[in-house]
C-alpha cells in the first residue's frame, strides 16, 4: 500500500494530465449526446402493444400528453375560471397540440328522462360569475366522479389543464 501511495505521488503530473484529458475529451463528446425520450422508439415494431399504442395515436390525434396544474386558493371564482379559459384557448390555438380539456370547455353527460344529454359543463362564452352560479358549478362538478379528482382537486384548490400533442 505504502509503495501505491509513493507511485501516484511520484506520478502526480501524469496522473492530472491523464485525468484532465479525459475530461476534456469526454466533455467534447456531450456536445453530440442525444436523449430520445419517445419509449415506442426502442420497442420492436412488431411488438403488438407498441403497434396497438400506435395506431390509437393516429386514430385519436396522439399519444403524447401534457398537463398544466394551476393551483389557487378557489378554483371557483369568476378570474380564475377567466384565467383557465384562455390558456385553455391559447393551448387550443397553438401548433402541435390536437385537443385541450379543462373545467372551461369539458363536456357534461347528464342523463335525463329521454336517455343522456350531452353539452358544455360550463358555457365557454359565458362563464359563470355571480356566487350562485359559482356555488352550483361547485356543487355540481363534487358531485360528479368524473370531475371531482380529475379535473378539480378533491378541496377545489387546483384544476388541471389537458393537452394531447400531435
């Protein structure tokens, strides 16, 4: 051990040059790394769930999804709604991405004595804005499953913006 440790101070300079050069070398070769972080690109192409997973995406507008979270003291006050609809607008509007779904645009079934009814959760033109429309709102997405969790937070502190990209 003692002779080691007499060789690598003997050999100091040689050492820091070698491991200098090393660095540098290995630094240099970062310039032409890549990170491909599409996982269906590593699975073989007749891999059925790969293929499966696939041609959803073509059928539907895409696999890749994205997730906007915005958190606030009350998600059901008349600005934040407001601020919700238009990066929802601005998300809809924006190359690349192929649909959007949030509180402001999500669509409603309701069943009724005819069979279901289908329509808007919240009129996008005219957002609610009296505290009785917001109360109701309020009440009525808690009392749905499908909403309550998913597109509001369980304490009405958040709601999540939904993306699919292209």
């Amino acid at each position: 051990m003692n002779r080691f440790a007499k060789g690598i101070v003997k050999l100091k300079w040689l050492i820091i040059l070698v491991v200098l050069g090393l660095t540098v070398f290995f630094g240099y070769q970062t310039k032409f790394l890549t990170i491909n972080s599409d996982i269906l690109s590593s699975l073989p192409d007749d891999d059925p769930a790969a293929s499966l997973y696939k041609e959803i995406g073509t059928q539907f507008g895409g696999n890749d999804m994205g997730m906007i979270v915005l958190e606030t003291d009350n998600v059901f006050k008349p600005e934040v709604l407001t601020h919700i609809k238009q990066i929802t607008d601005s998300l809809k509007y924006t190359q690349g991405v192929s649909t959007v779904t949030s509180i402001t645009n999500i669509l409603d079934i309701k069943s009724t004595e005819e069979g279901i009814e289908i329509g808007k959760l919240v009129d996008d033109y005219n957002l609610p804005n009296k505290q009785s429309q917001l109360d109701s709102l309020k009440n009525y997405v808690f009392s749905k499953e499908m909403y309550k969790g998913a597109i509001v937070s369980e304490d009405g502190t958040a709601s999540v913006v939904m993306f699919t990209l292209l």
